[in-house]
C-alpha cells in the first residue's frame, strides 16, 4: 500500500517525519525534509508507523546521489543518510541533538555537528563486520533482516578494508567476521573463533605520541581520525593536574586512562574500570608502566561506586550506546571531590539522558561538541564536559 506525503524534521532511526492521510505518524526513511514522496508503508501502527520512500516525487535541493549501489529501500541496511550532501546530513544530526536535548534532558544548546576525516565522508571506518551466506559469499544484512546482500565493497571502509575482502571470502565458516584495518594490517575478527574461545593477537597501534596495545577484538574507535581527536578533545576537558585522582569508565584498552595517567603522574591515582576480556587485559598492559594507575575489572554499576575512593576528582565516561547504567550519576554525585567529568556518547538520546542526571547531581555543563565520526548514519560523537564547585 503506498501514499502521497510531504516529510519534515529528522527522527531517531534515520528516517524524517511526515503524516499519512489518516493523520498518523510516519517514520519515511529514504526522503528528505521538505520533499514530496510516494511511500510504502512497512510497519504500521494505531498512532504511529514506518515507511519508505519509493519514489520521489519532488526533490530536496540537499538530495545527492548515494556512492554506493547497495542503499536503498530493501537494501543493505548500514546507512542512513547517503541520499543527502554531507552538509545537510550534519544539518540533520544537529536537529536530532538540539531536539533530545531539549526534549529528555530539558535544556537548550547550541551545538553544530563538525566535520571530521574525508571530504568524502567516504573510507574512513577502521572496523567493518560483514554476514557470510550458505554459498559463502560475503555481505551486509538487508535492513530488518538476516538476509546477507553479497557485495563487492563496502564505500564506508578504509582501502585496506576493501583489499582485504578477497582474502575474507576464502575463510571456512558462516559466523560473522569483523575486518579491522590496524595501519600496516588488516585482521580478521572470526564469530566462529570467538565462540570457541580464540582471540586474535594483541597488537600495537599508535595514537598520537602514545603506543597502545590492543585485542582486535576489543572496542576502539571506528574512525580513523577519532582515537586521536578524542583524547585530545576529553583530556583538555578533564584539565587533569598533578596529583588528581582520576575514573575511566568503560575503559576499554585504556585509550583515556594512559594519557589520563600521564597527565595526574606518581603524586595521583586513575582508576580504570572495564569488564569486557579483551579490553582488560589490553588496558592492564597500557597501564602497566604508570604503578598509580589500576585497571578493575567489572562492570560499571552504582554498587561498584561505593568501592571508590572518596577523593575522586574527576571522572570520564564512554559507555555503550545505552548510556551510562542506572544509579551510576546519582552515587557518584554524592562524592564531594567530584568537580569535572566528561561524557562522551555515540547516541543523542542517552547522552541527553545522561546529562540530565548530571545537571541533577549539582554539575553544569561547560560545553559540548558533536563530531561526525559516522557519516552516512544518523549518529555522531557527542562530548559533553561538566563541573561543579
């Protein structure tokens, strides 16, 4: 069934807001703001539904062609936005911030996404996870689907990626692989060896003057250009000094909690707190130079809080896309040492969320920055830094 809509802002999920001829909501991923478009309607509901657009009727001046033949209704299901200029998808991720702010955590700000990596927007990501079908072939998954689209490449992926697929489609298994561009090299990250208990290598990667080690099978940043922007952008947040004691949570292999060593010295303490396996070991290594450093390994939880040193003075968050859990912001506002902390998020909603706990523990917000560190999706790198006298 397919109507005739006009679609206006942008929504969480990639898709931009419009009516259908009974008034209800729809979600019209594959449109524009301001266009004019025949939608197929695939999921509906009493008040509310999801669309696509099947045909544009009357096209949005920020409307572009997509660099990649596999986008589109029905198609692969990574990206959201390859159908708009870079500027206007930037556009539409400072709408859905402003709105999430405003709207969850009830504060105005001005913030515009910033650029970051190619003009292109174009072969950027370091890490790139592909499905393999029973003839084993190599793909992405059909949006809202288990379905593997086979592909040649994947436009998002750095070069190295691209080179490496032919040597990926030669793997025995069906498991989902991750192909993770590490400068010189490219390593494959197999489901089926993680399953059965094998992690790959530690190796070493560079991030401005620091040397980290790292399992590819653990959490880094996606971007190329992100590992470096964000330590610099979190660590002049912190505004760390000698003798500080410091938090990373969600730590990963520790790209915050080494330079965040650095910066409080033997005079100060960093606590890192992580409990993913392989990011643990990793960061237990980053720190094993700096003895005022440690690495805990358990999951971020309000009971975990109460086990912390109570002249904690400064804290920095990067949870996963959920945010940070339930109870965590409000124990650690009970902590009188507490002055600054910086939150970093890939999500608009939760990072809202988050901050609205923050403002609620006695912090204001000093600034926030938004990074186009996913270009072609909906989603960008949120910074936020607050403090409290």
């Amino acid at each position: 069934m397919s109507e005739i809509i006009t679609l206006g802002a942008p929504s969480a999920g990639g898709g931009f807001v419009g009516r259908d001829t009974e008034g209800r909501v729809l979600f019209v991923r594959y449109g524009l703001p301001g266009e004019t478009v025949r939608v197929e309607i695939t999921e509906r509901h009493k008040r509310w539904g999801r669309a696509d657009a099947i045909e544009i009727i009357e096209a949005s001046p920020d409307r572009v062609t997509p660099p990649c033949d596999y986008f589109g209704a029905g198609r692969c299901g990574g990206c959201d936005y390859q159908h708009a200029s870079l500027d206007a998808q930037r556009r539409y991720k400072t709408e859905l911030l402003s709105e999430q702010l405003r709207r969850v955590a009830g504060i105005e700000y001005g913030v515009t996404v910033e650029a970051v990596g190619t003009e292109s927007g174009l072969g950027n990501r370091t890490r790139v996870r592909f499905g393999r079908d029973s003839a084993g072939g190599l793909g992405l998954r059909r949006r809202a689907s288990h379905d593997i689209i086979e592909i040649a490449s994947c436009p998002l992926g750095t070069p190295t990626i691209t080179a490496a697929m032919e040597r990926a489609r030669g793997l025995e298994g069906l498991g989902d692989i991750e192909l993770v561009d590490l400068g010189d090299r490219t390593t494959i990250v197999s489901d089926d060896d993680l399953e059965a208990g094998f992690l790959p290598d530690d190796v070493s990667v560079t991030v401005g003057d620091e040397s980290y080690t790292i399992n590819p099978a653990g959490f880094f940043q996606i971007h190329r250009a992100a590992p470096e922007l964000l330590v610099r952008v979190v660590m002049e947040g912190l505004n760390l000094r000698g003798g500080e004691v410091a938090a990373d949570f969600y730590a990963g292999a520790g790209l915050f909690a080494r330079p965040m060593a650095r910066a409080v010295g033997e005079s100060g303490s960093v606590i890192a707190i992580e409990s993913a396996p392989q990011g643990v070991g990793a960061c237990e290594e980053n720190l094993a130079a700096f003895g005022w450093a440690v690495t805990v390994d358990a999951p971020v939880c309000e009971a975990l809080v109460a086990e912390l040193r109570d002249d904690l003075s400064h804290a920095v968050f990067d949870p996963p896309r959920q945010g940070i859990e339930t109870g965590v912001i409000e124990a650690l506002s009970e902590f009188s040492n507490l002055v600054r902390c910086v939150s970093v998020s890939c999500d608009a909603a939760t990072f809202a969320r988050d901050l609205a706990r923050f403002i609620e523990g006695g912090f204001t917000i000093d600034s926030i920055r938004a990074f186009d560190l996913f270009e072609m999706t909906e989603h960008a790198e949120y910074v936020a830094v607050l403090s409290r006298d």
